[in-house]
C-alpha cells in the first residue's frame, strides 16, 4: 500500500518504529555497556547484542534511504512555518548521517585489532582497515555520534508532539494511525 497524503504506507510506519526501537535499545544497551568492566558477567553478552543489533540497524538504515529515494513522501501539512520545514529537513538528515555513521564507526572499533566483526558470537565481517589509535578514535566518534542520535530523538518526539498537542495537526497521526 503506497503513501496517502494523510499516513505514511504501513512498511513506512513498520520500518519507523522497528528502527525507533533498535536505536533506543541500543544507546540504552551501550550507555549500560560503557560502565562494565571486561570481567563484569554482563560484559561479553552486551557487546555481542550490540554489534548484532548494531548490524541489524545499519541494513534496516540502508534500506529505508533506498525506499525513501524511490517513494514519495506525503506532503508536509501546508501550515508548517518555513522554519519547523528546514528544521525537519535538517533533522532527519542528520537521523540519516547517524544512521550511518554509527554502525561504521562501531564496525571501526570491532575491528581495530584486526579481528572480524563477530555477529552473533560468530566471526561475519573482516577486518578491512586498521591504523594507529583506531579504536579510541572511532570511540570517540560513536559516543558523540550517540549524544547526537540522543538529542535528535528529544527534537524529533518534541516536534511531532507540539503538531500533535499544540498545532492540532496529523503529522503524528499519519505515522502512526
């Protein structure tokens, strides 16, 4: 079922919060990460369902660009000030960047010893590039990549609840219901 002006087609919605969910538990699972220590119990299974998640995320990313470049969209509610339109626009540009560059910078940190991506408990990806200082540096990216994700998830939910509760619009409803 393609897109209505008035709700995103039901794969749309479907991808949206499949996606939400993922990159919600994700930062909570790596925040939660990032406090163990390499004996901790926890440690081995949370980075295992962290990279596997993280996997997931980035094929689920790769294909909502792909659908989003092949499927118009429905408009933008024609009340929407010229500004809440090049805020939206930046927003889920940056949503996409980060889409992207989390899993690779992830990838970059599993592999900086030259090990394969392990997904799953099981070797998958190899290790295709190493230089000095890979991991710490591509650490430090992800965090302030997630810091970024973070702060675009409070505008983006911010945003669809001020059309929802203040403008009384269907922005909110046309991805959900």
């Amino acid at each position: 079922m393609p897109h209505t002006p008035h709700r995103y087609a039901a794969s749309f919605r479907a991808l949206h919060g499949t996606m939400a969910a993922l990159i919600i538990s994700l930062l909570a699972l790596g925040w939660y990460m990032t406090g163990l220590t390499y004996y901790d119990p926890d440690y081995r299974w949370t980075v295992t369902l962290h990279k596997s998640l993280g996997a997931l995320l980035f094929v689920l990313a790769l294909a909502r660009i792909a659908a989003r470049r092949v499927t118009p969209q429905p408009p933008i509610h024609p009340n929407h000030a010229p500004w809440e339109r090049r805020l939206a626009r930046l927003t889920h540009g940056l949503f996409y960047a980060a889409f992207l560059l989390m899993p690779l910078s992830g990838y970059l940190i599993a592999t900086a010893d030259g090990r394969p991506l392990e997904l799953l408990g099981e070797p998958m990806i190899p290790a295709l590039i190493q230089w000095p200082g890979q991991a710490d540096q591509m650490g430090k990216l992800h965090n302030g990549a997630a810091w970024l994700l973070a702060g675009l998830i409070a505008l983006h939910a911010s945003g669809a609840l001020k059309h929802h509760l203040i403008d009384r619009d269907n922005t909110l409803r046309r991805m959900f219901w």
